[in-house]
C-alpha cells in the first residue's frame, strides 16, 4: 500500500471528537447521535474527505501493516463499527464510547436527507446489488435524492476508467459518496480519491447488501451483546470463518492481553 501514502493536507473542523488509540488507529469516542450531529455541522469542510468505519478486521490489519494503519489515520473519523473497539475504548476510560456501525450511520443520515435536501452517490459492489439497492431504499426513504451508482469492474481502473468515474461523479454534484467496495479496498480507493472527488466519501462495507436485503442484520439483543459477527457467521461461514477466528483472536492478544 506505500504507493498510496502522501502527505495529509485536509482542512480540520474546529471541533475535536476525542479518540482513543487502539492498535495504533485513533478510533473516535462517539455514539450515532453525535456523529450525525458533527457530520451534519461540518458537512462543507468534510467534502472531500473520507470517513473509515472501522471493525476489529480493519484495526488488525492497521496494526500489522503501517501502511493501511496511515490510511485508517488520515481520514476525518473512523469510526467504532466494531462492539470490541467501544469496550476497549471503556476500559480505557472513555465511559462514553459506544458503537456507530456502518448500516446505522446510512439510516440516519438518509433519514436526515429529506430536511437538508443531501444528494448521494453508490460506488461499488454489483450491478444487480445496486439495482436492488435503489428500489429498496425507495421503499423506505421515498424522497431520497440518489443522484448516480457506479459498479467498477473487479479490477483495477486504468487512468482513464478513474477519470471518467471522477468526472461522472462530481458532475453528479452529490454530498456523499457511499463505498461498498469491502476492506481494505473501499479505505485505499477513498484514500487515493481525497481532493479528487468533490464529496464525503464513507465506506460501509457490506452496507449495500443489508439495504438491497441480500444479507440480513442481527437481532437486537445480538448486537447489544457484541455478537453481531456470529449472525454474519452463520450466513456465510465458508467466507466468514477463517477471517473471524484468526481476527478475532489477534484482538484478544493485541488489544486486551497486549494491551495495545
């Protein structure tokens, strides 16, 4: 990942969210309220910018690899997606930590839409999956302004192919850009897209699939006691299974025995 390194430029808000270091990624001390309230505030200064929502795979990956560890660390927030980061977060003494997961971010934001007028554009995962996308949030926010989605092929753009997406979407004018691309590909494709697109970039991974109800989410009481990565499991354990086991554990070592 070092070719995607430079230097970070980006304009700062005035207010600070706290953070604690985790793994070395600085994930933001906040809940879904205050987060809404401060992208909603700062939303002029943050376009342009990206926001991680950040989950156990992604901060074990930042701290074996510095280079995505950068990345993770030069975006306008990361976000604890993840239940584990909130805990570690509390037992380091931020009391107020609480989880803010990627599909619970969409909502409200898209909620928030039909007051503020906010434009959105889809960038990533399957053609048929954007389809479905576009007419199960029409079922839901029937006043939602999407002003463009793009399905890139699985490979790497050429230079003209990433031209032409620049230039499609910031014709589209849209406030903000929603990454489905999966990590850590989504966090180095917004990473290389800082001050090239004209939008807040956020990447919420399987998101896409949970709006156009391809996959469904844990009950309640499972992610209040942090076992949404089981209900994930048992749908799709083949893909799911050797990711959680080895993650899951480094955690463990890392973050609490470690202490890291």
């Amino acid at each position: 990942m070092k070719d995607y390194i430079s230097e970070n430029t980006d304009i700062k808000p005035k207010e600070i969210i706290q953070t604690c270091n985790i793994l070395g990624v600085d994930i933001n001390v906040t809940n879904i309220n205050h987060t809404v309230g401060y992208i909603k505030k700062n939303l002029s200064i943050l376009k342009g910018n990206y926001i991680c929502v950040s989950n156990v795979h992604t901060t074990v990956m930042s701290y074996e690899n510095k280079d995505y560890r950068k990345i993770q660390n030069s975006g306008a927030m990361a976000l604890p997606d993840g239940k584990p980061l909130s805990i570690v977060s509390k037992l380091r003494g931020f009391k107020d930590a609480e989880r803010v997961t990627g599909p619970d971010l969409m909502g409200e934001i898209f909620k928030l839409s039909e007051e503020k007028r906010y434009s959105h554009y889809f960038y990533g995962s399957t053609q048929e999956t954007l389809g479905e996308l576009k007419i199960k949030l029409y079922e839901k926010y029937p006043y939602l302004n999407i002003v463009g989605m793009y399905s890139p092929p699985f490979r790497e753009l050429t230079v003209a192919e990433d031209n032409d997406a620049i230039k499609m979407i910031n014709e589209s004018n849209a406030d903000y850009i929603w990454v489905g691309l999966g990590a850590p590909k989504q966090e180095i494709w917004m990473y290389q897209h800082r001050h090239k697109v004209n939008s807040l970039m956020i990447g919420v991974g399987a998101g896409f699939d949970y709006y156009a109800e391809k996959i469904k989410r844990a009950p309640l009481w499972m992610q209040k006691w942090s076992l949404e990565w089981l209900y994930r499991l048992m749908q799709d354990p083949k893909r799911l299974f050797k990711r959680y086991f080895q993650t899951n554990t480094k955690y463990i070592i890392y973050a609490l025995i470690l202490r890291r």
